[in-house]
C-alpha cells in the first residue's frame, strides 16, 4: 500500500514528493470518492488500486511527467491503466468545480476586490507538429510550444483566469482575442510584449521600450522598475505552477487536453492559497 507508506511523510516532503498539502490531497481524494459512488451501478471490475493510490498516480503522472509505461511498471500495472486513471482523475476533478478557476466574468464583478491585475504569457514546449508546424513555432524560444497567457491578482496571488494559443502568436494579439475585459477603475499591468494595452483599457501600463540611439529617462527607468516589481509576482506564480513539469517540460500529449491540465494545476494552486489564509 503505497498511500499508506506516503502517509508517514513529514508535511514538506509529502509537498515535495506529490506537488501537493495533505489537506489539498485529502480533498481531491473526497471528491473522486463521491464520483466513484455516484457510478457504483454500473457494471465492471472493481480497480485493484485505492481511490488514495489513484490519485498518488495522477499527481505523480503531473509532478514527474514520467511516461505511463514507467509509472505503470512502478506501480505494477499495464501503462494503459495509468492512462485511463490519471483521466478519470482529471475529469471528475474538473466536474467538481472545487478547483475551478473564477474566470474573466470575476473581472466584472461589482463585487470583485481586484483593482490591480498583472498579465503575463508564458510557453511550454511541444513536439514538433505533424502539420501546420509554423503556427507552433515561436521565434523567441526558437521551437515549437504552446502559450499560456494567466491574469492574475497580484494582491492574493491567485490565478484569475487563462487564455491559450500557438507559440506563434504574439502576446497582444492573444490579449485581444481572449477579450478579457476589465472595469474602468482596474487597474492592469504587462510587460513590453503588451505594447498598445493602453488603447483597449486606458488605466494600464507596460514598460517603456529603449529606441535606437535613445536613452530612457531617469524617469521612465524608475517607472519600468516600479511595474517590474509588482509584475514579478505573475512570473513566481508561473514559477509555482511549473513545479508540475508536465507544464514545464516538452509536453508528449494530444494538445487539445493541455489547457485542461493547466487550469486544474492552477486550480489547484489557488485551493492552496486559501488553505494557507484560513490556517
């Protein structure tokens, strides 16, 4: 029993083993047990693994990205097992809403407590695609990737919501195609790839960009420093995310299942947030 071996675990290094608290695990546990309750009637064989070490799979699947076939030799199943367990993990999670993101309508909420949001983009690279393999290339990483672009509440430290692209496209256009709106009074920050942000939301600033032969002002390098300091929050937030390597490393996978990853990690990550402010 694998679940029961982890268990003796000091809290930091079961963190450091699944990605992970004990509370946050406890809960995904919670919430595949009520799905698996809700199918009992249908017919079929019953796993030889508990609901524990399914998730212990998943997680392990998400925090190492080994392949199915290694982590099914581990736990001494067929890699097909594995595939279909950390499938089953992910879409009752998903189904839950426990760990939904709030989503860009939050933004318009008269009762959101947002009035200062950081946008940022970042990539994970991908195989090479079998075809339209130029709309996947991305000149800054110089291969192919996938682009995550997060809005995130510099204030809590918590992901908002996500928007999802080809390395090809360019960070302001993909802005402008997640029509991510914001109220008049709050207040945005991005970095130099947002150029042109300002005629879409008046109240918002990016850094100011050096032309040729022209030195930045004292004053503009002071304002660059000012918008570097807070929108660094996004960056170590995409940092914590990429603890899972599946979003860090190349990601193996059919693409069109990426972005559900990505939101559930991040879900995840904002669970955590609010273990920590009520402990």
């Amino acid at each position: 029993m694998t679940y029961l071996r982890y268990q003796q675990l000091k809290p930091e290094d079961f963190k450091r083993l699944c990605g992970v608290h004990h509370q946050t695990f406890t809960c995904m546990v919670r919430v595949l047990d009520e799905q698996v309750e809700q199918k009992k009637k249908k017919s079929g064989k019953p796993s030889k693994l508990s609901i524990e070490d399914q998730v212990l799979i998943s997680l392990e699947y998400w925090r190492e990205y080994r392949t199915y076939f290694h982590i099914g030799q581990a736990w001494e199943v067929h890699e097909a097992t594995v595939c279909r367990i950390v499938r089953k993990v992910e879409s009752a999670l998903i189904r839950a809403g426990i760990f939904k993101l709030p989503g860009k309508k939050q933004l318009l909420d008269p009762e959101s407590a947002a009035k200062l949001v950081v946008i940022d983009a970042t990539e994970t690279p991908v195989e090479r695609p079998k075809k339209r393999q130029k709309r996947f290339y991305s000149g800054k990483k110089k291969r192919h990737t996938l682009k995550t672009q997060l809005v995130v509440d510099p204030k809590t430290k918590a992901v908002i919501c996500t928007t999802f692209a080809a390395g090809k496209e360019h960070d302001f256009h993909l802005f402008k195609r997640s029509q991510v709106k914001l109220k008049q009074e709050t207040k945005c920050l991005a970095d130099r790839g947002y150029q042109g942000i300002q005629q879409l939301h008046a109240n918002s600033r990016s850094h100011k960009k050096k032309r040729k032969g022209v030195q930045l002002s004292q004053a503009d390098l002071q304002m660059n420093r000012d918008i570097e300091r807070v929108r660094c929050i996004c960056a170590h937030i995409i940092g914590r995310l990429k603890v899972f390597r599946i979003l860090a490393e190349k990601y193996r996978n059919r693409r069109k299942r990426f972005g559900l990853r990505f939101n559930l990690i991040a879900g995840l990550y904002n669970y955590e947030l609010g273990l920590s402010k009520s402990s």
